[in-house]
C-alpha cells in the first residue's frame, strides 16, 4: 500500500502496539532489576512515574534505554520514519519580551528589525506553494499587531493557498495577541481558527517549571498559561505539538516533570500530536550558566521521552536544532519523525545551527534510508501518509530569497 490516512488522533499509531510492543520485549528477568518494572509498565502502557523516569535519566547505559525506546518507536510504525514537505517563515523578529536565550528577538530599532507585510509573507510562500503543503510561522511579540493582522494574513493565505496548512503561534504569542486584542485565549483560537489557523507548533514549553522560566525567559507565559493554551487548543479541535527547551539551567528532575505535565494534559485531552525537544544553542544569546548539551545527552532526551510520553503519538528528531547527523542517530533512540524540507528558518541558525536548508525531499530522505528507515511522507496533522519514491516530483529546491533589513511598514 503506497497511500494511506489515519485520523487526528491516533495520526498513524497501529492501533495494537502495546501488543505488540510486548511481543517485541525479551522477558522481564532478561533486563537488569533497576528496569524491570519500568519494561513491565511499558507492556500494560502504562504511565511511568517522576522516579521512573529519573531511574532511566540515571542508568549508566544509553544503548540499552535507546533500544528499549527504538523497540517502542518499532511497535508503533515498524521502520516508517516520516517527514513533510514544509517552509518555515518568520513574520516578525520584533519582540517585547528579551528572553535571555533567543538570539533572534529585535528591539523596533534595530537595523536589523524587521516585520512583514501580508504581501511580503505571501510572496515568500509563493516560490514554493507547488511543493509544500505547510507553512510554519512563528516570530516575536510584535508590539502593535492584534488579532486583525493575524486574521487578515491567515484569511489571505489560506485564500491563496488553500493547500497549505497553516501551523503558527507559540503559546505566548497566543497569549500576547489575545491581551493585545481583549479576548480570551481560547477566544482568541476560534477566531483565528476561522480565519485559517490549523494548528499550534508547540513552541514556547521551555521547561514547565516557573523557577526555571523566571530566569531563562522571564515575563513569557507561565507554566500553567501554556498547558491552558494548549487545552484551548484541543478543546475547539485544533491539534497541537509540544516542545523542551532543554540543557539551560534545569535539573533532571524538572525535565522528568516537564514530560509529565505533557502527557498528562494529553491524558486529558488527546490533542498532542507530536513532541520536540531541543536543546539549548549559546551563540548569540545571554545565557552563560547554561549547562549545554552533549550528543549523547540528546540521545538520552529523546529516549526517555519516548517511554515516558507513551500517549503522545511521535517523536521528531529536530535537525534544524540538532543537525542531520544527530537526528538519524536519534532515529535509533526513539525519534520517528525526521521534520520537513523547511526551505527557511532563522531562529535556530540565529543562535548557532548551521543545518542544511537545500534539500530535496530525496537528499533528506537518503538519511532516513541511511538509518534503515522507510521513509513516509505526512501532511501537517498526521491524517495522510505517502510512501516516497525516488523518482517524486518536484525534487529540485528553489532558494528563497533573503529579506532586505529594516522594518516594514
């Protein structure tokens, strides 16, 4: 079967993967007496607890917590790893907020502020709208734009491109724009959602611990406002993914709590679709204490993320963040989506990321076959898969072009 759909929901998980994840599983005694209960919870599907995970954070072998979440990850898709053709565009880097590490926020007079226009967004779509089927917008908090700039320029996208899905929004732009414009968030949701917004990225979790966001990116939402956000989102049927910010001053402690929070909203709601993690990049941000991240501790993220986060459908290897060589690695240690052509992306090159942003669909899916992997196109939502072929269309990339500096009127 070359084509298939699934529903926003499940988003492609076969549907007997517990049972078959234990198929997958040598007996309990096989493993050392540390894991064992926590491979008996992964049998019954079960929530781990804040201990557990800590336990798996802790245990000294990584290949052996990256094969219990490789063998989880195998239980779900089998060797499908999925990846979309997608673009990033970044309507503002003009922010009210100076979080200490984001390295793309402008104050307005920057030289190199800038925000886009609605034609200005549009023409930068417009050079890939025959190969892409989302656009991935995220940006400051600009200090003059409410909902009417927002619904104008979803409105005309959609209006334009009504192919392309529309995933936009951190948690706190929702919550700036909602305050902006005098409405509640989930107010707020509905109407953008009439304008044209699909779905949420996620953006924004950092660490669910106000102790932590205080320091790292005070004056953002609050741990409690992105998990409100989030349900809003669910609750009028818009899907979202989540995120970790993560290796900036946290402890182990608070990641584990982190992933808790997250799955159980989802326990709540079942509206996650997808989790990314990411760790903290310290070029050219504010940020000196930060503890920063070896690959091997990336490694270790995904995987237990992937045994604590049991309800939440994919994992993606974030290679704007962590770079292509890393996310095939993480392919093997849980991770099954491999994210998108992206085409453009500022943020996290901003801040040091030196990822490719010229492959084809065929030069990025050669490190999903690389990794023993079938690679299988997606949509945006996870309701349509594809699988690819060598010889697909549209296989050549177009450079986009770069914005002039300054800040468009």
């Amino acid at each position: 079967m070359k084509s298939w759909a699934s529903d926003a929901q499940t988003c492609g998980l076969n549907p007997d993967w517990i049972q078959r994840l234990d198929d997958l599983l040598e007996p309990t005694y096989f493993y050392d007496l540390e894991l064992q209960d926590i491979v008996d919870s992964m049998r019954n599907g079960s929530n781990l607890t804040v201990e557990q995970g800590i336990k798996l954070w802790n245990y000294p072998d990584i290949n052996m917590i990256g094969h219990l979440a490789f063998l989880s990850k195998q239980a779900r898709y089998g060797d499908q790893v999925f990846f979309n053709s997608n673009l990033h565009v970044n309507q503002t880097n003009i922010c009210t907020l100076a979080c200490k590490f984001c390295a793309f926020r402008r104050g307005k007079r920057a030289k190199d502020a800038y925000a886009l226009t609605i034609s200005e967004y549009l023409s930068r779509i417009e050079p890939f709208e025959g190969r892409i089927d989302e656009v991935h917008t995220v940006g400051g908090l600009h200090p003059e734009w409410d909902v009417e700039y927002y619904e104008e320029l979803f409105s005309a996208s959609k209006k334009l491109y009504p192919h392309i899905h529309i995933k936009s929004l951190s948690a706190v732009e929702v919550k700036h724009i909602a305050e902006m414009s005098g409405l509640s968030t989930r107010e707020l949701l509905k109407r953008l959602q009439s304008a044209g917004l699909d779905s949420l990225p996620g953006g924004g979790a950092e660490i669910l611990d106000d102790a932590v966001r205080n320091v790292i990116c005070y004056g953002k939402e609050s741990s409690d406002e992105y998990i409100t956000i989030h349900r809003d989102a669910h609750s009028i049927g818009m899907p979202t993914n989540c995120t970790m910010l993560f290796a900036t001053i946290e402890t182990v402690q608070q990641r584990i709590e982190h992933l808790c929070k997250l799955r159980d909203l989802q326990n709540e709601t079942n509206g996650f679709q997808c989790f990314v993690p990411y760790p903290y990049l310290p070029d050219n941000s504010r940020l000196p204490e930060a503890q920063l991240a070896s690959g091997s501790e990336v490694l270790r993220v995904i995987a237990v993320s992937r045994l604590i986060l049991h309800n939440i459908p994919h994992i993606k290897a974030y290679r704007m963040n962590i770079g292509d060589k890393l996310s095939e690695l993480a392919l093997h240690f849980g991770a099954d989506d491999f994210d998108g052509t992206v085409g453009h992306e500022e943020i996290m090159h901003e801040a040091g990321s030196n990822t490719n942003l010229s492959y084809s669909k065929k030069q990025l899916t050669r490190f999903i076959t690389d990794a023993k992997g079938l690679p299988v196109q997606r949509n945006s939502i996870y309701t349509k898969f594809r699988r690819f072929d060598d010889d697909d269309g549209h296989s050549k990339f177009i450079s986009l072009p770069v914005l002039s500096t300054g800040v468009s009127k």
